[in-house]
C-alpha cells in the first residue's frame, strides 16, 4: 500500500486509484454530447386541389381564382365537386373591371358569381360610313388657291386653246368697286375708313414681303401680312371673313373667329386691339 495525500488534503492508495476517490466523488459528472440533428429534405409545398375549401370558407377554381359564390368570378366555373378537383388547372384570367349583374349582384371577374350569367359585351361604336368623309368648309377654302390676277383670268378663259380654265362668276366685277367699307371705332385711328374693293381683301399689318388690302400698320398686336381675309359672295350677294392663322386671334362681336363666319351689317371685327365697324354696300337690295 503506497498512501499518498492529495492536494485537497485527502489520503488515498496511489496503487490502487491514479486520482483521488475522494475529490473524483465530490466533482459533479460533465454531461454527455448533444448530437446535431441531421439535416431534413426540403419537401415542397403541397398544392391545394380545385374546389377545396379555404380555410376562410372560399374555394379555389381550376383557374387559380379564390371565391366565396357558387360560381367563380374569373371563368363562371361552378364550383367543382369532390371528384372535379382532381381536374387540370386552366390559366387565370384577365380581370376587364366592376360590373352589375342583371340580378344585382356586383362582380370583378367574367361571369357573375351568384346567377353564373356572362359579362355583357362593351359596346362598340358605329362603324363609319364608307367612302370620303364629308370636308368642312374650312378645309375647302384652304384647299383652294388662285394665282395671278382677274385681267389673267379673263384672258385664258377666252383663249381658244384652253378650254380647262374655270369660268369666272364674277367676272363682270370691274377693278376698284366699291363693295363696303371698314370703319375704325377706337385708337387713335378712330374714325378713319377702309374701302372693301376686292371680292378677297386681306386685313392685317402690311410689311414689303407681306402686302394686305387693308393695313392697320399703327396696331403692333397685329400679325405681319394678312391676319384675316373678307371675301365677297357676288352670286349670293353675301360677305364672309375668315382668320388666317395669324399670331393673335380675330374676334367678330367679341366672339373668337374659328371657321368661316358670314357679316352683317354693322358687326364689330376686332384684330389686336383695333376695332373695325362692317358697313356693306353690295347686298340683296343693291349689287354692282
């Protein structure tokens, strides 16, 4: 027997324990290892059948849409029975808005969830009637164009080898007629009158490039060249005015002139800030 002391002032037999039984006894006992779990497959989720219901109360369509009816508001599918949800899922589709049922129920989908009944087609608008649309008589004026002079005119229509050239219905209208006038009502050119005596006078600011009938050069807030024109209807025995897309808009009795617009007598024609009274000559009681 070897007897050894330990340093915890213990005795023990050295040939008998390699340690101290008496400190070994009073060392609580270490716990064993935890072994880590081993890693779980990553199952995938399970897809829910057709017609199964939720677990709010609604179902799932074949189309992929949840309802609550007996119908779904996406295809108008009834609502499919045990035996039906095992059916192919159909693409969902295209949701065209809120619309009212017939029975008064409101629905998002293609078909109403509680009759089944169809959308109603949108209505569609009329075709157009086939062949040229109707021109306005702005679009008419614009498409015409005169070149030249009366004299020119007068010459080619009576010229034997031409026989294309249009006739003239006012050829009879001899230069420098009087057809009516335009009388300044207001600036410091008030008073003053302007003879109407072509059957297409031109109004606006003259300048050497852009020449007018009649020209309010005193009045900046016209356009250059002619801002409106008046033209005489000798057939008719009518007067006309038309703006010509100048800078500034032309009003006739405070109303903006935007197509062709017949005169009478005494309208008020207001181009920038000049006012011009129409006093006609030529109508139904006299004509040159």
């Amino acid at each position: 027997m070897k007897l050894k002391r330990c340093p915890n002032m213990h005795y023990y037999d050295e040939d008998k324990y390699a340690q101290c039984p008496h400190c070994a006894a009073a060392r609580p006992a270490e716990p064993a290892p935890v072994p880590k779990p081993a890693p779980q497959p990553v199952k995938e989720p399970v897809k829910e059948p057709a017609g199964e219901p939720a677990p709010d109360g609604t179902w799932r369509c074949s189309c992929g849409a949840v309802n609550n009816g007996k119908f779904c508001v996406q295809c108008g599918t009834r609502k499919p029975s045990e035996e039906e949800a095992a059916a192919p899922e159909k693409p969902a589709a295209v949701s065209l808005g809120k619309w009212v049922c017939s029975c008064g129920n409101e629905n998002e989908g293609n078909f109403c969830n509680r009759c089944g009944s169809p959308r109603p087609a949108p209505e569609t608008a009329p075709p157009e009637p086939e062949g040229e649309a109707e021109k306005s008589l702005t679009s008419v004026i614009s498409e015409v164009s005169f070149t030249g002079n009366i004299e020119d005119a007068k010459e080619k229509a009576a010229a034997d080898d031409d026989e294309g050239v249009t006739q003239i219905i006012f050829d009879e209208l001899a230069d420098e007629l009087v057809l009516g006038w335009l009388v300044a009502a207001n600036t410091e050119i008030k008073g003053k009158v302007f003879t109407v005596a072509e059957t297409s006078a031109t109004v606006g600011r003259s300048d050497p490039e852009h020449p007018v009938s009649i020209d309010l050069h005193g009045d900046r807030a016209v356009s250059r060249g002619a801002q409106a024109v008046i033209v005489y209807d000798p057939l008719n025995k009518k007067f006309f005015i038309q703006s010509t897309g100048g800078k500034t808009p032309v009003y006739v009795n405070r109303q903006m002139l935007l197509a062709p617009t017949e005169l009478s007598a005494y309208d008020v024609i207001l181009l920038g800030t000049t006012e011009l009274v129409f006093v006609p000559l030529c109508s139904e009681k006299f004509s040159w």
